[in-house]
C-alpha cells in the first residue's frame, strides 16, 4: 500500500532582488523539488545559507517562490494570495519556528496564543469547546494543562514552551507540521523530549513533519528520509540509513565527518597530551 502524497514541490526557486540603480539578485533556492507523503518526517539538512528557512518559509506561505509549485494535494498554492483561501491552507500546514519565546507576549499568559489560534476556526466554540481541545493538545505534547496553563512565559523552560508552540499547532488539527531548527535554542536536556514528541506525533496522530536543521546527527535520530541542501539545491536525498551508511556527494560527506565522535576526542586529547 503506497503512502498518500500530501505535498509537493516542483522546481521551487525563490530569488531575492536589491538595490535601486544597480540591481542584483541572490539565488536563495533553486530548483527544489521533493515530496511529503502521509505519517512521515522528512528533514532538510544544511549548514547556515543552504536555503533551508526559506523553502520553508514558501511552503508556509510567508514567501513567496520566484517560481516553481507548491502542490498541497495535487493543487498548485504557490500563488494563492486570497485571505480565506490561505487560512484554510493554514488549518491544514502549519509551522513551528526556532525561537520558542517570539511567539508570547510576556505581560500575557500562554494561554493567550491557543485562543488566537482559534480564529482559523470557521464557527465559533464555546468555553468549553475550546478547553476541551487545549487540554487534548497539551496531552499530546507530554504536558499536563493543570502545570501549564495560567502562567506566563518566564516561568516555563524553553523546553515547554517550544512544546506548547507544537500543541497549539495541534488544535486546527493539520495534516502537514513545518519545524524549522525547533530544537536549536533549548537545552541539550530537553532536546530529545521535544524530538520525542515529533516522532509520538507521526506515529499516533499520522501528521508528517518537515524539520529542518543543520544537525545531521538529529536529523538521523528523527527522520525517515534525508534531503541535503548546499547553496540552495538539494544534493543529495534517500533514506537516512542508507545516507548515513554510504553518502554519495562531498557535501554530504564533509557533514558527516564534521559530527563529533569519542574517537575522535581521544585522538584530539592524546595530541594535546604529547605536544
């Protein structure tokens, strides 16, 4: 039974312009095309610049692609523009992004940013409705509502807060979850907690995930398939073992080999010992 295609892009290029007089263009991202099928994480590996934010940052809607299609189902949305027709794509896709404080207002509460969530809703619920589907979302998250909920921002971890971010993408109940760098400004400890969730999330809910990061050794640890950006292409893409196993382009390669192993901590330790 083959896996239903949720997403698709095809020859996705974004090209940014400056200046007046003397105009010149970057190439941010060219010729991307790859697909998301259902109930799988696919991860975006790349150092700083490969073009991995904004080819999220299209699919999310919050750029728009010089060229190339966005395909949610088999329908073109790269140049969607309407309101109502985008807060629909948006019940379906949403994003989750690498700071987990910009999205709270620290003289609120947190439960301020699940009640504005709500208004992707196209009729209203009641109190209770709208309890009932935090308390449900928290859940998911490995968060109990009675430890979060009435407290502000300062007196939660980082961790909590990037999970709170993730459960309240959960309440318009999406297909599609777009996580760029999630992990990057929290604790090494809580690291794995919020990749946990990820993972619980594809595998019980069936939600398929794009997370993107520069750490390979993450993108090992959570994925299914691997794509590798450098310069913005996509050099390389396959399953994560058999990537990790054989890496076929030099970039690939070099980022393997830049991942710290105790070998090579004992080789570096017993130089310094004998200089």
């Amino acid at each position: 039974m083959t896996e239903q295609v949720l997403l698709e892009t095809k020859n996705l290029s974004k090209v940014y312009q400056s200046g007046f007089v003397r105009k010149t263009s970057t190439i941010a991202v060219e010729d991307v095309s790859f697909s998301l099928q259902s109930g799988e994480i696919i991860s975006l590996v790349g150092e700083s610049g490969s073009g991995k934010t904004t080819v999220a940052r299209t699919i999310l809607k919050l750029l728009p692609p010089t060229s190339g299609k966005i395909l949610y189902k088999g329908i073109d949305i790269a140049g969607v523009k309407k309101r109502r027709a985008l807060t629909e794509y948006w019940r379906h896709v949403q994003g989750i992004f690498q700071d987990p404080y910009a999205p709270f207002n620290l003289f609120y509460k947190v439960d301020r940013v699940f009640n504005i969530t709500f208004s992707l809703f196209e009729k209203p619920l009641s109190k209770e409705e709208k309890k009932r589907i935090i308390d449900d979302s928290l859940t998911m998250v490995d968060l109990n509502p009675g430890d979060i909920l009435g407290r502000y921002p300062h007196q939660l971890s980082g961790g909590q807060r990037q999970r709170i971010l993730i459960a309240r993408s959960l309440i318009v109940n999406p297909e599609i979850l777009v996580a760029d760098e999630p992990t990057s400004m929290i604790d090494a400890s809580t690291r794995v907690d919020v990749l946990k969730v990820f993972m619980n999330l594809r595998d019980k809910q069936k939600l398929s995930i794009i997370f993107i990061t520069h750490d390979v050794g993450l993108a090992y640890y959570i994925s299914d398939r691997m794509l590798v950006m450098q310069k913005g292409k996509i050099v390389e893409e396959g399953k994560v073992d058999e990537i990790i196993a054989s890496p076929k382009h030099e970039y690939t390669q070099k980022l393997l080999s830049s991942i710290p192993t105790l070998s090579k901590k004992w080789e570096f330790e017993e130089k310094n010992e004998t200089a």
